[in-house]
C-alpha cells in the first residue's frame, strides 16, 4: 500500500520540481540584469553620429528605493523649450533611440535619453517591464522642469520604453508634459510574458508564469499584473499616438487596437505601420513614421 501510495506521488513531485525549474529558469532570462543586447549596424551607426556630433551631459537622480540612475542629455537649440524624453526598450540600453535622438535634435529639441533600472549605467538588478520605471520616468520629468520651468515635454518609447510611458500616462502629470507617442508596446507584461512562453517555448502561462510572476513579488515588490499599461491609459488625459507594426508578432499586433480603445484620451491617433516587425516601424517607412510622429507634435507642443 505505501509502495502504490510512492508511486502515486511521483507525477506530483516530478511536476512540482518541473515548475521550479521553469520558473527559475524564466526568472533567470528574463527578469535578471543582462548584458545589453548588440545594436543592430544601423543602429549603431546613429549612436556614432550622436555621440560625435553632439555633446553629451550626464543627468541622474537617486530613485524612490535607492537607486543611482543615469541617462544621456543632449542640448539642441540654446532658445528651445522642447524636450523629447525618449525611452528604450527591454535589454537595451539609451543609445538604441540615437536615430530618434537626433531626429528631434535636427528640429531643435533637446532630448533626454534614461537608461531604465537594471539596463546600460543605471543600477538595479531586474527588469521592471515598466512598472518603476514609470516612476523614474516622473523623476526625469522633475530634473526637466527644473533645468527649465517653462518645457514643453513629449515622451516617446519603443517596446518596454513604450509600456513604460504608457504607464505614466495614468498620472497625475505636470502640464509640461504636452503628449506620449508608444511605439509598440503591450497590454501588460502578464500577457507578453504569457504570449512570450506560448510563442517561444510552447508552455501554457500556468503554473510556470505564475510562480516566476510570485518570485517577481516577493524580490521586486511588483507584479506582472500590475504593469498595465492597458489599465493605465484608461485613465491618460495627455494626447496619445500608438504606433505598430502590422507583422510584430513578438508584442502582438492585435495589442495595438487595445490599448487605443482602452485610452480615456480625447485626442489620439493610431498608426499602422505595414511590413514592420518589432520595434523597426521607424526603419521600414521612415517617411510616413515620421510625418505622423511631427504632425502629431506639432499640434500640441
């Protein structure tokens, strides 16, 4: 009887060890401090010309938990209130938005580029999917406004930077803040983790997320539920531009529509950007990406 009752266990146990394992394993690849991911030629070409054409100050503050964060300034015209505050994505670091940097910095703005928690010289030791760091990004909002009380700010992010700027859409904002333009961001990490662990590793979201997702609360104090940005621009008044490619199949397309309709705003904009995978809109239709992203500024700032 008790050799039948072993016996019995054993699925439990190797099922429970199996859990541990993948759970470990998601936390470890996904969640940890990584070394930044290689910038792709053309991206670091734009980090070249940034850093060779402009100069480059050092801006930070210490965060609400303790953190010494650091992020990139680049002065355009002297007379110039516009600020562009421009938000990378997961596993990057400042310098993947150079291209965009120097967009705005050829139109006269100044731009403020933040390396997130956990990424390129700021400290951490996680991935936060946005959730801090939409608290940081108002610590940045702060050093703006007090370099320049009378700034006009619009933030732009790319993927997580994307998320994250949606996620301090759902503030209270100073009105410096003038509009958020997200390039491909998603409804929560939740569901691009979930969608992340179907696509990549073809494992279902239980039990394997929901146990990384406990490791996550009880280490960070935050949850993968809690980064919403679809919960978060239900409450945005701030104008609002979603951008996506139509072929991202990494933060699903369908994601787009969500978040547009989730958004309380009363003047947004969707652009569809066709052929585009993830995180390259800019690059496959670089007229029509910006054409859209100026004239949409344009109105408010």
């Amino acid at each position: 009887m008790k050799k039948k009752s072993k016996l019995a266990l054993a699925p439990l146990a190797l099922g429970s060890a199996a859990t541990f394992i993948g759970g470990l394993f998601f936390y470890r690849n996904f969640i940890r401090r990584a070394q930044p991911s290689a910038l792709r030629p053309e991206l670091q070409a734009a980090a070249d010309q940034l850093c060779s054409q402009y100069t480059e100050e050092s801006w930070g503050f210490t965060s609400f938990d303790g953190l010494q964060l650091k992020a990139h300034f680049f002065s355009g015209q002297p007379e110039s209130h516009r600020y562009a505050l421009l938000v990378h994505g997961y596993h990057d670091t400042a310098y993947r938005m150079a291209a965009h940097a120097l967009h705005f910095l050829e139109k006269g703005y100044h731009v403020l580029m933040p390396d997130l928690r956990g990424h390129g010289l700021s400290e951490g030791s996680y991935v936060g999917f946005g959730y801090h760091d939409h608290y940081d990004i108002l610590g940045y909002i702060d050093l703006i406004r007090e370099h320049d009380p009378q700034a006009q700010i619009l933030l732009l992010g790319i993927s997580m930077g994307a998320a994250t700027v949606m996620l301090a859409s759902g503030e209270f904002l100073p009105d410096n803040v003038k509009c958020i333009i997200e390039d491909c961001g998603y409804t929560s990490a939740w569901e691009q983790c979930r969608h992340n662990m179907r696509t990549l590793y073809h494992l279902p979201a239980f039990p394997v997320l929901t146990l990384t997702n406990l490791m996550v609360k009880c280490k960070h104090h935050y949850s993968f539920k809690e980064a919403a940005p679809i919960k978060a621009v239900a409450k945005a008044t701030v104008p609002m531009l979603f951008i996506h490619g139509a072929k991202d199949d990494f933060v699903p397309f369908s994601m787009q529509q969500q978040l547009y309709d989730a958004c309380s705003s009363t003047e947004k904009e969707l652009l569809v950007i066709e052929g585009a995978v993830h995180a390259n809109s800019n690059e496959v239709a670089p007229a029509l990406y910006w054409h859209t992203v100026d004239m949409f500024i344009e109105k408010y700032l």
